[in-house]
C-alpha cells in the first residue's frame, strides 16, 4: 500500500506520505530534492530497502523511484 502525496510548488515536488508492502521488500531511489525517509536524511541519488511489513514515512521534496518484486503464479 503506498500513500504517498506529491503536490508540486513551481519546480519542487513536496513529498509527504507512507509506503507499506505486505509481501515484497521496497527500494527507493531519490532522483533529486531532499527530506527524511524514516527519520533518516535523504539527498540527491540515496537509495534506501525497506523491508516487507514495515512502515516507511517519506516527508521532504524532490521525485523518488520506487521498485517492489511481485509475484506472479
């Protein structure tokens, strides 16, 4: 479940949100701006995983590449 808001401000995307998957880990790669992701400082090209079944808090500005593994059967 990902619940992230992004509301844009001239060239700055605000991010405000949380991310949780039940069944796959997450990665996040920051592509610009910068903020907090779990209390922790994001810049720039920071890449965080986030285990499955554990909140992730995004709060700060900037765009984010998001990546999960799916199941298929």
């Amino acid at each position: 479940m990902m619940a992230v808001t992004a509301r844009s401000n001239k060239n700055r995307i605000e991010l405000q949100g949380k991310i949780f998957e039940k069944d796959s880990f997450v990665s996040v790669t920051f592509l610009e701006g910068e903020g907090k992701i779990n209390s922790l400082p994001y810049k720039k090209f920071d890449s965080f995983f986030i285990p499955c079944k554990e909140d992730c808090i995004i709060e700060g500005e900037g765009a984010y590449i998001l990546t999960k593994v799916e199941k298929y059967e």
